[in-house]
C-alpha cells in the first residue's frame, strides 16, 4: 500500500484499493494510476495536487458520482462496484456528505429549507425533529437570523456555511469537501474550514477536503498528495 493510506484512528469507513480512472477518447488520458488509500471514522485528510492531476476526479469516485475503470472502492463497507445506480444514490443521500467549491444553494428556497434538503428528498418532507435539528445547527453557527433570509441574501460565507449544514444534516459518516474554501477570501475561508474541523470532531465523521492551501492543510490530520496519478504522503 503506498504512502500516506496508514489509518490512524476509527473504524474504516474509505478502503480505496488498486484504483485507476482512465477517459477514453480520441487519446486516452489516465488520471488516476493505481491509488490507495485508507480513512478512518474520525480523520480529516487534506488532498493536495496540481490543477488537473485528478483530485476532484478521485473525490467524486470515493462520492459514487463516477466509477473508476479498475480497482476497488469501498465506502463504509458497501463495495460500490456491486450497487446498481438506485443504491448508490441512496448511500449519496444518506451516508455522504458534499461541500463544493460553490455552495449550489437553492435560490428559490430559504437558508433552513436548503439545509434541510438532503432529508427532504430521503423522507419527502422533513419532520419536525429534523427542523428542530438543523435549526440549532445553524443558530449554533451564526445563522439563526437568517434561517428564512434566500441565498441571495446571505453573504458568501454565510452561504457556505449553510452547504456544511445541508452536507451534515442526514449525519454522514463521510464528508466530501472540493476547494470548500476556493471562492471565499482567506479570513472567511479560515472561518469556514475552522467550521468544518469543529464539526468534524463533534460528528465523527470522516472528512477528506480536496484544496489548494496548503496552510489549511496542514491543519488537517493528514495530507496526501496526488501526483502523476500517484498518491504520496
């Protein structure tokens, strides 16, 4: 196994073994070349590379929004090669987390109603525990005066903060997060990956953050780089 796939704490929850990713084309371009890696429950894993060297392609692999063209991808003990289209994406919903670089909020709906989309689509309409729940985690985190304010009206830390809610909200045991920080100045970016570590910690949840930064990463409790296809420490 290569560098940087030693597990450090919790139980397993990634177990990427062996994995390649190739798009076929008028010249095939291998992306990925043979990748390893292991995440506990628990950790945070700082993903670095250069632009195109295949990282946001690996997140959306570990995501179950791509397959991979040879390997082994298991996912909190699911073999993803073995689910048909309809399971993955109730383990998407369910058990996955997303945070982009964009926060994608929906702008017809409200800062709650955004956040609480991922149960709404899971149950058809959110419960009122559930809006009990994801209340508190945005009044917890500074939004309680804007639980009905639409994405327009938030400021652009505001708004992402409301995407980690709607990536936490059907508690996932893994969360995926590309460049969360990459379209926000560095103090607002600062307060969202501090955001993202404190939940981090109080969920359990696995986090693996793709980005650019290397003074976030650093904060993470591992970094791995991808570089020519290859997973480094």
């Amino acid at each position: 196994m290569g560098e940087g796939s030693v597990v450090s704490q919790g139980d397993l929850i990634v177990n990427v073994q062996g994995l390649h990713k190739t798009y076929f084309g008028l010249h095939p371009l291998e992306v990925l070349r043979g990748i390893d890696l292991q995440v506990g429950e628990g950790e945070f894993v700082a993903v670095l590379g250069q632009s195109g060297s295949g990282k946001s392609t690996l997140l959306n692999i570990l995501g179950a929004l791509d397959r991979p063209s040879e390997g082994t991808v298991i996912i909190q003990g699911l073999d993803l090669a073995k689910q048909d289209d309809l399971q993955l994406a109730n383990l998407r919903n369910c058990c996955i987390g997303f945070i982009f670089q964009f926060h994608y909020l929906l702008s017809e709906f409200t800062c709650l109603e955004n956040s609480l989309m991922p149960v709404a689509i899971r149950k058809g309409e959110p419960e009122q525990e559930d809006i009990d729940r994801v209340t508190a985690m945005l009044e917890r985190i500074g939004l309680g005066e804007r639980l009905q304010n639409r994405p327009a009206q938030l400021s652009g830390g505001e708004q992402q903060r409301t995407a980690i809610v709607r990536a936490l909200c059907n508690h996932p045991r893994l969360v995926l997060a590309d460049e969360p920080t990459g379209n926000l100045d560095s103090k607002t970016g600062s307060e969202v990956f501090s955001l993202m570590r404190e939940m981090n910690r109080e969920t359990g949840a696995a986090f693996i953050m793709v980005t650019h930064d290397d003074r976030l990463a650093a904060q993470a409790d591992r970094t791995v780089e991808i570089v020519d296809g290859n997973l480094v420490g």
